[in-house]
C-alpha cells in the first residue's frame, strides 16, 4: 500500500506565500509524475502543476511565474512553493503520484490541505 501525506497550507493574505509538501510513503518501487491538483469552491479540479522523476515540470498558466515545484527523488518527496498568492488560488490542494507499486502502476492521492488566501 502507498500513502501520501500533505503538509503547509492554511490563511494567508493576498500576495503572501505558503509551502506545500507531499511525502510518499509504501511500497514503492518508483515513481514516474508527481503534482498538485486544486479544486475551488464549486469548480472542477484542475492540474496545477506537475514534475516528472526527470525533473521536467508543467504549470497552469494561471500560476506560471509564482508557483514553484521540486521534489527529491530520493525521499519520494514534493513540494509546491506558492508566492505572490490571489484570492483566485483559494482551493483545497491535492498531492497525488504515478506509483509503481509491487509491479504494478497506481496512482494515488493525498487527503488534501486547504489553502485560503484572504483578501
């Protein structure tokens, strides 16, 4: 069985920061893409942003230029540094992860943490 386990978020004001962390844990044999999924109130979930074991990342265009994401291959470790934060990126954020898991791909999700930025 494989878990992820997310840390940070909270309230912060408009055009503060907050850091995210998603950490693996399980039977894992490896993991491919690693990301951050939000869902607003009342809006579908969208990809936030993403990073391969390669370190090749992606960013919603929303996002490009204030968010930041990095992992450790070796601790099976994400994080997503959030700066310059708008009302708009108030969602609960999904860490989830392309495990290989005793022979087989899965991928998996954490519990989610809320990030509210206040105004």
């Amino acid at each position: 069985q494989v878990q992820l386990v997310e840390s940070g978020g909270g309230v912060v004001q408009a055009g503060g920061s907050v850091r995210l962390s998603c950490a693996a844990s399980g039977s894992i044999m490896s993991i491919t893409t690693m990301g951050w999924y939000r869902q607003a109130p009342g809006k579908q979930r969208e990809l936030a942003a993403q990073i391969t074991s390669g370190g090749s990342t992606f960013y919603v265009d929303s996002v490009k230029g204030r968010f930041t994401i990095s992992r450790d291959n070796a601790k099976n470790t994400m994080s997503l540094q959030m700066n310059g934060l708008k009302s708009e990126d108030t969602a609960v954020y999904y860490c989830y992860a392309r495990v290989l898991s005793r022979l087989n791909w899965s991928e998996y999700w954490g519990q989610g943490t809320q990030v509210t930025v206040s105004s």
